[in-house]
C-alpha cells in the first residue's frame, strides 16, 4: 500500500512554536504547539530568547516525524511560517546569536526612525510599508549601536543580522548560508517590493551594510533538507500572508480575516503592488521571477486586548462567555499594542469610555466592549480599503477568534459584509502547506454570517473613530 502523503508545516509564533501535519486533501492530520516565553525588560520593549525559540522548533519538528512515522505516513515536503518584523543578529560562520530577537511588537529604535520622518514618503514608495520602529531595520540600527558583540562582529566581517525566518533556517538546515525569503525581508524597510530585493538607498539611510544582511530568496524555492532527515523545505514566509492563502480562494471579490493575538485584514491585488496611503503592500506569493501581491490592514489589538483586560480587571472565564448577551457595551478605546492601520501612532492609555450617569459596567460588559473594539478596528480597515477602491463582496475569517459567532455577525453587520468563516482554524498551515506542496487549498466554509441591520452598533462604531482619531498619539 502506498504510504500516505502529508506536508510538515513548521510554525513559529510570538508565544508558541506549532508544528502541523496536512494531506493531500489539505486536512490537518496533527498539531504539537510549544509555549515560548515573551519579555518585556523595560518601555517599548519586547525579546525573547532565540535559543529557546530554536529548541521548541526542533522539539515540535521531531515530535512531528515521530508521529508521521509511527502513523506509517510519508513527509515530502516542509514548510516555514514565521512572526514577521521580528530580528535578531548572530555569527555568520557558526550560527550563534549575538542577541535577543526582538520582537514586531519592539519599538526601542523610536528615536531613530522619528530623525528619518523627512524620508517617510520615499521609504514607503520603496517599501509599501510606513516608516515604524515596528520593523525590521531601526531594531537592526539599535543593536549595531549598542550592543558591543554585535559591533565586533561587524568589524571583523562575522555579522549577519536579519529576519528571525532566516536564523531559523541556518538551524533547521544545518547550512552556514544566510538566505530570507522575500515576505520576511519585505518587513524589514530595507526592501524595494516591486524589485524584491536590498535597496542600497534604504540600506544607506538606515546604516546597514549588505554585506551582513541575508541573501533574498523566492517564498518557494529549494531551501535545503532538514538535518536529520530526508525531509526538503520548499516553502518560508510570513505567518499572515500564508494565512490568507490557507482561506482558500479570494480573488472573486473577497478578502480574509485572521483574527488572533492580532487582526490581519488581507485582499489579493494580483502581480502588481497596490499603493494605499493608510494599509501596506506585501507579497502574497513568489517563485523564481514571479510574485504576487496583497494590500494589507493591521490591528495590533485583538486577542491580546483580551489578555489585556482579563489581567487587568481579573475577568473569569465565566464572564468571558457571557459577553455575547451584552445589548449596548461601552466604548473600548483599544490602544493595546498601539494603534495599527489606518492611524499608525501609538494612541495612548488603552481605556473605557464609560456613561458619566451609569455605574462603572462589569466584567462581561467589559468584554463586549473589547469585542466590539476589535471589530471596529477590523471595519476601519475595511472602510480604508474600499476608499481605496477596493469593493469586496465577502470576507473569509479565520483564526481563533472567529470561533466566536456574535463577533462574526457583529463584523457583518457593521461592515455590510457577509462573513463566510472557515472550518479549519489552522489557516496559516494550509497555506503554507499549499505553498511547500502545491496543494490546492479548499478551505470550506462552516458559517455564513449575513449582514443585519445594526444601527446602534454603527453609531457606536462612529463614535469608536471619532474618540480613537483624538487619542493621544
């Protein structure tokens, strides 16, 4: 009997390393998960320890081949997704890192990008991509700046510093070749997207050499194989666009919602980048002198707002599940993480915005109010892409969120669009199993959520952007 075929998926995430098995028929077989710790030593702040994010990837990876091979299933191929706008710096010659990987959510190099804000327009005709500590290449100032290892190793020619995408592959592969695939390069602001590849002129404005900088690659593409197997990885990139892709078809006037520790709002633009003045242009998709592209929101505050506010007001698990019974929530001016696209500013104290006249609401009405806001951030987003042009007719949700149907049909009825949720929750999977295997990604969907007619919803909605547009930046 012919073994089955399956495609190992390894995903790393700000708090878990996740590696996924998928068929051919794009069916989640098996998923192990490891919990990596996320610090936050002082303002602005955010690491975590790349050797501990190395070891989950190999523990989770293991696991994975233990399970294929006892369940008589043969991998053929292998894939990598990875947080994006995260970095680090490590020794060309052995791989070791010579600092903490700081975090998308690290904005330490604030300082640095507000003396460029004279070049944000340049940087983001280059780029697609709004000048923001947020990404790669002020984090890769800072630590040239300030940290003595890594200015040695500049100095004697030993510097790579980049992508964590390209960290885990010099580890995964066992290969002393530094490469990043085009979707994680592009988050760095040293990337000119139409041309996919190093702009000197951004490399010169932010103080990065080329020479430590990784070689750019295609999404798919032979990487190498994974030590200690037979295994190829054909397939890197980032976490989001793979997730669109893992929603199935969305070139027929629809888009695709991932909504977990953050919201991503995506819309495939075909082969040419589409500039918008408020969302990001990213690559969807590449292969040797060939790519596509998707017009991308942002929202920092989703299922971390929710980690927010049960942390601070103790909220139980009870409450949380009540919140769908809450008729009119209060306004969450939802700042966590700071504010995203459309704003891109950091907006303040996240708080609520409670009637002088009402006793403060409890726990449950605090959730609903966290709900709404993301929401509201999500129909933002939206709103700014059809400004732009873009109609869409339906949206594809996914992520853990979505599990949650008053979120779903609040997002369909404040935006007018329906809301088709997908069955599989691990869209960023089937995506990337789709890009390492070329599988066809049919991802059904498991509920419809048509628009009603909302309009206290959509008053709060309008009172939502004109409290958020005055936040305090």
């Amino acid at each position: 009997m012919t073994p089955r075929q399956v495609t190992l998926v390894l995903d790393q995430g700000t708090h878990a390393s996740r590696a996924v098995l998928v068929d051919g028929n794009g069916t989640v077989l098996y998923r192990q998960d490891q919990a990596i710790a996320l610090d936050r030593p002082g303002p602005r702040r955010a690491e975590q320890d790349p050797a501990e994010i190395i070891a989950s990837v190999q523990q989770v990876t293991s696991g994975a081949i233990s399970v294929a091979a006892d369940a008589g299933w043969q991998v053929g191929y292998s894939g990598l997704a990875t947080q994006r706008s995260s970095i680090l710096a490590w020794r060309r010659d052995n791989g070791k890192p010579l600092s903490p990987v700081l975090s998308w959510q690290d904005t330490r190099g604030h300082a640095f990008v507000e003396s460029l804000t004279g070049h944000a327009g340049e940087v983001r005709t280059l780029t697609g991509l709004p000048l923001s500590p947020h990404y790669g290449a002020s984090k890769m100032r800072w630590l040239i700046d300030n940290c003595p290892e890594v200015a040695d190793a500049a100095s004697k020619g030993n510097l790579c510093i980049g992508p964590l995408s390209s960290f885990i592959l010099r580890h995964l592969l066992g290969r002393d070749r530094a490469m990043v695939d085009v979707g994680n390069a592009s988050r760095t602001l040293l990337m000119d997207v139409r041309a996919r590849r190093w702009s000197t002129r951004l490399m010169r404005l932010f103080g990065v050499e080329p020479g430590w900088l990784p070689g750019i690659t295609p999404v798919r593409q032979y990487f190498g194989v994974l030590s200690g197997t037979g295994i190829v990885l054909t397939a890197s990139h980032g976490d989001q666009p793979a997730a669109l892709l893992g929603c199935g078809d969305t070139k027929m006037g629809g888009g695709a919602v991932n909504i977990g520790s953050g919201a991503f709002v995506m819309v495939d633009t075909g082969d040419q980048p589409v500039r918008h003045p408020d969302l990001l242009t990213g690559i969807l998709d590449s292969k040797e002198g060939y790519a596509t592209f998707c017009l991308e929101g942002t929202v920092n505050g989703a299922g971390s707002a929710l980690d927010w506010s049960r942390k601070t007001y103790g909220i139980s698990p009870g409450d949380c599940q009540r919140w769908a019974d809450v008729c009119e929530p209060p306004i969450f001016l939802n700042t966590v993480g700071g504010l995203g696209s459309p704003w891109w500013r950091q907006g303040g104290v996240p708080r609520f915005i409670e009637d002088n006249t009402a006793r403060a609401p409890g726990n449950a009405a605090r959730i609903a109010a966290v709900m709404e806001s993301i929401v509201f951030l999500i129909s933002a987003n939206l709103e700014a892409m059809r400004n732009g042009g873009h109609t869409l007719t339906h949206l594809m949700v996914g992520g853990g969120l979505s599990r949650e149907d008053a979120l779903c049909q609040k997002l369909a009825d404040n935006t007018g669009i329906a809301v088709r949720r997908v069955s599989q929750t691990e869209i960023t999977a089937l995506g990337m199993a789709g890009l390492a295997g070329c599988i066809p990604i049919e991802n059904p969907v498991d509920r419809e959520f048509p628009p009603r007619s909302a309009p206290r919803l959509k008053t709060r909605y309008r009172q939502f952007l004109s409290l958020i547009g005055g936040a305090d930046a």
